[in-house]
C-alpha cells in the first residue's frame, strides 16, 4: 500500500511511517504540509520521494492508494473529505473531529464512496487490552460491575505546543486523552456510555484549554467506568482496572504506546499474572487497514469507532463545563 501523510507530524515521525512500511509492500510516497520547506525538510529526513503544501496534488497523485491524516484536529474534517472525494482510503487520527457531526459526515462520506475508513486507536491494538478483554468475554471476573481507567501521564515538552494552549485547534486533555480511554471501555466492556458526570481543571500546564479531566461514566448493563486523564502527571503511571462478581483483572502500565506493562487476574483462586504478546500497537492497527482495504475483515477501529469515541469526550466537556449530567449523542452513529 503506498500512503500520503497528511500533516508533517510527530506522531508519523515516532511510529506511523515505521509500521506503513513494515507492511508488506508498504510504502510512504508523500508528506503534505501547510509549509511546502517544512515538508520538504520532513520528507528529507524521513526518505519520502514526494512532499509539497498543495493536498489537492498530493490526492490527484494516482499512485497514493490511502492517506493517513495527522494534522492538528481541528483540520482532520476537511482534509478527510477531501480524500474520500479523491478516492483515498483513509486512516485518520483520534480524535476525528471538533464536532460529533463532522465526525458523521467523514465516515458516511467514506461509506457512500466504498472505501476504508479507520481511526488510529492504538490502545486496542495491544496484546495487553486485547488480554484484559478476552477475560471479560471468557466470563473469567463474571458481571462487570465497575471499570477504572488511570491516564494521567506527564506531556513531554516537545509536545507542549497547540495540545496545552489552541482551543482552535483542537487542544485539551479531553480531545486528547478522553477519547482514547473511551475507546478502551467500549472496546474492553462491549457498549457504549449513556450518561456521563464530570469536572475539568488546570493544573499547571493549560493555558485556556483544560489540562486534567476526571468523569464517570454509566453504560447500558449498569456498571459504571470512572477515567481520569492528565497532561501533568509526572510520576502517577498509568493503568486501567475491571472489576466483577467473580474477579478482578489490574492491567498496570498500559495505557501506552508501546507494549509493555503488565496484567493480574484476582479471583476466588487467588492471584496469576496474565500473559500478552508484545507485539507493536501501531503496526497492527496498520495491518488491519491494510487487510480490510484487501477485503479481508475491518480495521481495528473503524470510523464509527471514532465517532463514538469523540462523542463520549465531548459529552465528558459538556458536563465539566455545565456541572449537569449528560447523556452521550452519539450523532446516529452505526
Ligand atoms: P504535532 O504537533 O507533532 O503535529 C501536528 C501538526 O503540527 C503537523 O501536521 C505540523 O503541521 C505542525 N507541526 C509539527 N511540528 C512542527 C514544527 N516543528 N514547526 C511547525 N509546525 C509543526 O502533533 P502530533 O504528532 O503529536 O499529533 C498529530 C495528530 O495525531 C493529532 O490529531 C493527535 O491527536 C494525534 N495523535 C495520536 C496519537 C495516537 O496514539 N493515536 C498519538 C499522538 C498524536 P504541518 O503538517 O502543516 O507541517
């Protein structure tokens, strides 16, 4: 498959050109900037033959087969359909959109088109959330009674820039963070949050923009998932706890982009450690967009994942900002 980065970003700098081209056949032919220098520095650095600052080009190119978009989040919405009117499959951050509509219009535009349209949730695409949840289906804790998610890490420096101080663009712990532990719970406990109760705050580091969040959450079974999400946490860890009538499973440090951290199962029995393969999380959620785009199953997240999961944050801002309970609007999403 050979993609076009839309946006000279950090995050496809880190791990996304890596695991495009550890694929089969995988290969990175363009990066478009909004500075065609800027592009043509990243393109340098990174070895792709094509870069520029015009995407209309970039889309007319007949070679690039899907566009994976990782620009401040407030241009994913148009740059996405754009796309889609191109004919590109797509692979689009998280979250997808500033709006639960927009998020909507991209993935229905993807649908009408016939073509792939994924969110980069890498989160469930680790071995160890992918363990925690085989526990959950295979009965091994019972009912599911509660959930709780640890996110509050310490944002590195180099990413101190639009996260802690653009609303425009997207910033805030919420948008960053909240989205992705909404996507765990979905994926871990198999519905979608009703309601959601919540306060935000700065805590040293947002400037107009909220740098911690905490919420809880009631999903359709009953039980409840509390999260909590931070920019500036230094020592804190992270993790994500399930708890039921039968056991509990403690996952700790894996709230992560890497494959790492370790899982224990408690029950009646006592206490074992779960194993879990240690494979790249971002290589296998490429993998599976270039599967479904093959016709073989659907991405890992799909866009309607995505929906769901800004939903939910912009229901956790909702109620910080109001101080009242909200139900989630899910927008009509699938
Ligand atoms: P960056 O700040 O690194 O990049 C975002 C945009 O900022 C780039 O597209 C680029 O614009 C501009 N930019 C970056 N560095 C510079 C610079 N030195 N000078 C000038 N402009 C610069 O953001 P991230 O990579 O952290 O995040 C990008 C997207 O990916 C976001 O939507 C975020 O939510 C998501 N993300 C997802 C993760 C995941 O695990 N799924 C992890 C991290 C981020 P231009 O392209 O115009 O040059």
């Amino acid at each position: 498959m050979k993609w076009a980065l839309i946006g000279a970003s950090t995050i496809a700098a880190q791990h996304m050109i890596g695991a495009f081209r550890a694929q089969d056949g995988g290969e990175v032919v363009r990066v478009v900037s909004g500075s065609a220098d800027r592009a043509a520095a990243y393109a340098g650095e990174h070895g792709i033959p094509g870069s520029g600052s015009d995407l209309a080009e970039a889309l007319a190119d007949p070679e690039v087969d899907a566009v994976y978009i990782s620009s401040t989040n407030e241009k994913h919405h148009a740059q996405a359909l754009a796309a889609i009117g191109a004919g590109k499959h797509v692979l689009c951050e998280k979250p997808l959109a500033m709006s639960v509509g927009d998020a909507v219009e991209m993935v229905r535009a993807a649908e009408d088109a016939g073509l792939v349209f994924a969110t980069n949730h890498h989160l469930r695409c680790s071995g160890s959330h992918r363990a925690v949840r085989t526990l959950i289906e295979d009965g091994r804790i019972g009912r599911v009674l509660s959930a709780r998610i640890h996110h509050a890490v310490h944002l590195p420096a180099n990413l101190q820039g639009w996260r802690i101080n653009a609303a425009e663009a997207g910033g805030g712990v919420i948008p960053d963070i909240t989205v992705h532990d909404a996507d765990v719970a979905r994926f871990l406990l198999g519905e979608d949050p009703e309601t959601v109760a919540a306060q935000m705050g700065a805590s040293g580091m947002g400037q107009g923009v909220e740098d911690s969040a905490m919420s809880v959450w009631t999903m359709p079974s009953g039980a409840m998932v509390m999260a909590h999400e931070s920019f500036t946490h230094p020592f804190a860890g992270s993790g994500l706890e399930v708890h039921g009538t039968e056991g509990s499973v403690f996952a700790r440090g894996v709230m992560t982009q890497r494959p790492v951290g370790e899982i224990e199962l408690v029950t009646k029995a006592g206490r074992e450690p779960v194993p879990f393969p240690d494979h790249g999380l971002y290589g296998q959620g490429v993998r599976q967009f270039v599967d479904a785009v093959a016709g073989k199953g659907t991405p890992a997240a799909t866009g309607w994942d995505g929906v769901k999961s800004l939903a939910v944050a912009l229901a956790v801002r909702d109620s910080a900002r109001t101080g009242a309970r909200v139900t989630v609007d899910y927008g009509g999403a699938a």
